[in-house]
C-alpha cells in the first residue's frame, strides 16, 4: 500500500493540475447560447483521481479544485453549482468505476450529471423546474462529447502515469482499475 505521504503528495500535484486546467479551461469560449458550458478539463484529473487515490481524497481533490477555482477565475455563485455537479458526478463516476465500464464511459456519465447537479440548483435558486427540462436535453447532448474529450485525454494520462517510476507502488495498488 503507498504510504500516506505519498498520495498527498499525488492529491497536491493533482490538485495544481486540475486549477491550472480550469485556468486554462477559462479561455475557452464555447459559442453555445448556454451560459457556462464548458469542456470540463479539471474533470480530467479527478478521474485519474478517482483510480489512483481513494474516496475521501478525490473527494478533498474536487471540493478544493472547486473553492480554489471558484476564488479565482469565478464568484461565490460558480462555487455553489460547481459543488453540486462535481459532487454528484463524482458520486456516479466513483460508483460506475466499480463496475468494468471504460473510463471514456465513466467519463461522459460525469460529465451528464455535473450538468444534472448544476440544473438542480439551478431550478431551485430561480424556483423554477422549466428550466431543468428546457436546459438538460440540450446539456446532455453538449456532455456526451466533452465527456468523450475529457475520458479519452484521462485515459491517456493514466497510461503514462502507469509508466511513472515514482508512482509505481500507487499505480501497482490500482493496477486493475487502470484500462
């Protein structure tokens, strides 16, 4: 098992990535006539998360990514909603990585569920559930391929951190998970 010091050292080099994506991820128009779509790149990184570290951590990792993001390139409003779709696309994408489903899979279930969690408080915000069901198709149809995008460069990423001397006890630990 890696030891403690280890994966905190991996959830800190994670946590650096996933905001120096959502930095880059903040100059990225998308021309869609919904505000706040975007690519989901920090997703990338709490999917390597989600099979190299444990739950509370990728937990940790995604809070963190939020608060910090959110302080930094958004408002206290981006940080609300961020929360809820992270928390509960990662609730189903630690829950589908159980299962042997492909990680680029995994990847545009989170991505629908963000979106979901999002639309949640949205429509509880505004008191209005029309906006859920206006909004979720059209989300849902923008998520399957930045879900695509975000799964296949994860999954490439983890083929590389496979080769990774330095991580090898913690990418031996999860060696079954990693496809």
């Amino acid at each position: 098992m890696p030891s403690k010091t280890r994966r905190l050292v991996l959830l800190s080099l994670l946590l650096a990535l996933a905001l120096i994506m959502a930095y880059v991820e903040s100059f990225i128009p998308l021309p869609l006539p919904i505000p706040g779509a975007k690519l989901g790149l920090p997703n990338i990184v709490t999917m390597v998360s989600i099979v190299l570290l444990n739950w509370p951590m990728t937990l940790l990792l995604v809070v963190a990514r939020v608060i910090l993001s959110g302080f930094l390139f958004g408002n206290m409003f981006s940080i609300i909603y961020s929360l809820c779709g992270g928390f509960l696309s990662l609730i189903v994408m630690t829950l589908l990585s159980r299962r042997s489903i492909s990680i680029t899979l995994i990847s545009v279930f989170g991505a629908i569920f963000h979106n979901m969690g999002q639309l949640i408080v949205a429509a509880l915000v505004l008191q209005n559930t029309n906006l859920f069901f206006a909004y979720f198709p059209v989300l849902m149809l923008i998520a399957i391929p930045t879900g695509i995008i975000t799964g296949t460069a994860a999954r490439g990423l983890l083929s590389l951190l496979k080769k990774t001397p330095y991580l090898n006890d913690i990418t031996e630990a999860y060696r079954g998970k990693l496809k």
